[in-house]
C-alpha cells in the first residue's frame, strides 16, 4: 500500500485531515526546530540528526495504571511543557500487561497510545513519538501501524520499532526478504516513520546480529546489558555504537525491587553516567515523578569513580541473574518500564 492510500484510511479512522508531505517531512526544515528542550540537557541521538533530553518519557505499564484519564494527561502536558519531548511507547503498552508495585488492579482498559493521542492531535509538532510493534507478519503488522496511527490521532511516526527481539530465530524471520524487516523500510521510504529501530530485552548478541541485519537508526536495550558484565557492554552497545545508531537504555530503577537500599535518584544517575547510551527510558506515573527527573536532568553531573564502584557492587547480584523476568521468552515489555 502506497503512503497516500495507508494514511488516507488512517487518517479517515482518526478523522484527521491529511494534507501531504510538508516541508519538514522531506527534510527541508530542520527537525531540531520542532522540539524545545526547556533548557534540559541533550545529546545529537546517533545518525538521526536529532537532539533529544538524555531522559525519555517511558509510557509503558506505569503510566497505564494512572487511574485518571484526566490525570494521565495532565502529567502529558507538563511532561511536554517541561522538555521532555521523546514520548516512547509501543502498539501492546496498556494496563493489562502487569501491575506495577503499590498499583490496585484495574477495572477499565487503558491503552498508552489512545491516551496520548489525546495530546498528539493538538501537539503532534512538539513531539518526538516512539512506538514499537509487536506483529512479525507483514499483514498483522501493516494492520497494528495503521492501529497505531490512529489511536495517536496521526498520520506519522518519528520512530517505528520492532518490538522485543530476542532471539535469533526471531531475527531470521524478521530479516527474511519480504518479512518485518522490509516493511519497516517500506515505512521509512514513504514517510510514514523518519527512522527505524528495535527493542532486545536479552541476549546481547542477539542485540549485536539484529542490528547488523538492516539500516536501523536506534537500539533500545536492558541496563543488565552493561557492567559489572562487561562482555555485554562491549557485544550490544559497541555494536549500536559503531554503526552510528542512537542507543537508549531501560529497566535502569527496576533493581530497587529486590535490592535493598537502592535509591531511585541515584539509580537513575547511575545510569545517566554509563559510558555509551544516549539516554535512558524512565518510566513516568504522575507529574511528581517528572519533576524529580527534572531536577535531576537539570542539575546532573557524572557520578564521581568511587561513587560509580560503590553502586556496581551493589548492583552485580542483580544483573548477575540470569532469570531476569525480561530475559525469558515469554516476557512481555512493557511491565511498569523504567
């Protein structure tokens, strides 16, 4: 399906007005004009040419459990208000997919992306969107972007991902000529996406053979991936790296659930000082939560060596398991992403 068709009956579902290809699709204006950091600091993301804040707004199981549409959307607002404009969810992100400590188990569906596109249809400019799907038939796939498309009230992406690449059998099918793979550059070329990635929640060198199988312009990976297991730092990141690609990380607070101590400020510094990502998905339940990673991002310097030593000690029992939950085949992403 050509892009003119796919998003005239995408934009006909959301009843949007679509109205071509503007100059800042064909790159004749500078995307960078587009975003406003709000004085956050940000970092050039890989081959993009695009700066974004070194925190995404994860928009996973967390912000799913938000009780109050009102509410979820309030904390949107001030999000976007505040600088953070990478907005990163995926097509299967709602609050089925597990319950976030200290959450009551819910009695209406929440689906991220319907709930952002009650911002994106009157802010779509200001946002940089990320969302990732899950389907690796082409047809299912076609049908989850033009989905996707409609319940974030748009007619476009700035970043389409495959969703949680985990092994290499999956890769072979993916990559195979006619499969995901292609659809995903077909999305590129007609400017339905700017740029293409995909999401590995384990082996790193399933990471590292994903990213050498096609023109993908960002990596989004575990922490677990990197030290005290050097190795990994070196197969997946280097791997990102070296092709220009742009790196974000997450899962960087989920340690202080089963290890005692940890604060989440300093995990989430932790991760901001790793040599290698560009920045790092958090996954965000209120405005209070923003603010704290406001301050955080406005006043962040790199975390002293021995501060950096102290913390890896304390982390290596955790990422030294090798059952962590987004490491099993049946894991599902999303599971209050941070």
């Amino acid at each position: 399906m050509k892009r003119r068709d796919f998003l005239k009956t995408t934009a006909a579902g959301a009843g949007l007005a679509l109205v071509g290809t503007s100059l800042l699709e064909t790159g004749c204006i500078d995307i960078n004009k587009r975003f406003d950091a709000k004085g956050l600091p940000t970092v050039l993301f890989g081959n993009t040419g695009v700066r974004i804040p070194r925190i995404v707004l994860g928009l996973g199981s967390r912000f799913c459990h938000i009780v109050s549409d009102s509410e979820a959307i309030e904390m949107l607002h001030f999000a976007l208000d505040n600088g953070f404009y990478y907005w990163d969810t995926a097509h299967t992100y709602d609050n089925t997919i597990a319950l976030p400590p200290g959450r009551e188990k819910p009695t209406k569906l929440v689906i991220s992306e319907e709930r952002l596109g009650e911002v994106v249809k009157t802010r779509r400019k200001e946002i940089f969107l990320s969302t990732k799907i899950e389907a690796r038939e082409t047809d299912e796939a076609m049908k989850q972007i033009e989905l996707s498309l409609k319940r974030l009230q748009t007619d476009r992406v700035d970043m389409l991902k495959i969703h949680s690449v985990n092994t290499i059998e999956d890769i072979n099918k993916i990559s195979k000529k006619g499969n995901l793979l292609d659809v995903l550059m077909q999305m590129k070329a007609e400017k339905v996406t700017r740029f293409i990635g995909f999401s590995c929640h384990s082996d790193p060198k399933v990471a590292r053979e994903m990213a050498q199988r096609g023109p993908f312009d960002s990596m989004l990976i575990a922490m677990n991936h990197y030290p005290p297991v050097a190795t990994r730092h070196e197969i997946a990141a280097k791997t990102a790296l070296d092709k220009k690609m742009g790196l974000l990380m997450m899962k960087s607070v989920r340690p202080r659930e089963t290890v005692e101590g940890l604060q989440t400020t300093d995990l989430i510094k932790y991760a901001l000082s790793l040599e290698g990502p560009h920045a790092i998905a958090v996954g965000m339940d209120s405005i209070d939560v923003v603010k704290s990673n406001i301050e955080i991002l406005r006043n962040f310097q790199t975390m002293p060596p021995e501060k950096m030593q102290e913390l890896t000690a304390k982390l290596a029992p955790f990422y030294r398991h090798e059952n962590l939950p987004w490491m099993q085949h049946d894991y599902r992403d999303g599971n209050w992403n941070s």
